[in-house]
C-alpha cells in the first residue's frame, strides 16, 4: 500500500489529530509516520504490512 498525503497547511490541531486517526484505523499490522517541521505537522504517512498465513497446501 502506498502512503496517501493529504495538505495539512493552516488547519486546526482537531483536524490534524482526525487525519492521525484515520491513518490509524484498521491497521493491524504496520507503522504511522508523522512528520513535523518548524513544530507543524506537514506529513502522515501509513504503511501497512499484509501477513500471509500458509494455507497446508502445497502446489
């Protein structure tokens, strides 16, 4: 999955905080970068890892 990156410029700490949020949602397994320049929020970024379970069967 690739990192969506959405522009954080000018809006308020709630709306940031909704995108963490939303970034987090779902995730099993995997990591939320947040990225913070001169004290301000400018990227989140999701990355998502997809484990595979073997299924017994082999081809």
């Amino acid at each position: 999955m690739s990192a969506t990156l959405r522009n954080l410029e000018g809006q308020d700490e709630a709306s940031i905080l909704r995108e963490i949020q939303r970034a987090l949602n779902g995730l099993k397994f995997g990591s939320v970068e947040i990225t913070v320049h001169n004290g301000q929020v400018v990227q989140i970024e999701r990355k998502e890892k997809f484990r595979l379970q073997p299924t017994g069967k082999h081809a």
